[in-house]
C-alpha cells in the first residue's frame, strides 16, 4: 500500500518538526535530524514519539 504523495508532503517529525523522508520498502519514514523512523502500519503513519525505532534498530529489524 502506498503513501498518498500529499500526505507524505505535509507530514513532519512530531518531535523536531524536520522532514521526513519514505523508506524504502514503504513502512517507516525517516528523520534525518532525529536520526529515527517512524512506522507504517497498514498504510497509516505511526507519528507518536514514543513509537519511533532508532535507525540502527530499525535496518537490523526489517532484514
């Protein structure tokens, strides 16, 4: 399922407010700044802080 491109263009990091950017299977999206993604559940944006995965975790999670 993907991400409808005007949603993905309005959302932002709820904690630094950053830019966020699709992973590439299309079930996390990145925070550069915040150096963490947040997940894609069913095609919903998971945007909760305390819901995010550190970015080392999460490449070694979905392998």
């Amino acid at each position: 399922m993907t991400l409808n491109k005007d949603l993905l263009d309005i959302l932002a990091c709820p904690k630094c407010k950053g830019t966020l950017s699709l992973q590439p299977k299309e079930d996390g999206l990145a925070c550069t700044r915040c150096k963490v993604v947040y997940p894609v559940k069913d095609g919903i944006p998971i945007m909760l802080v305390d819901q995010a995965v550190p970015e080392k975790e999460w490449a070694g999670s979905k392998a």
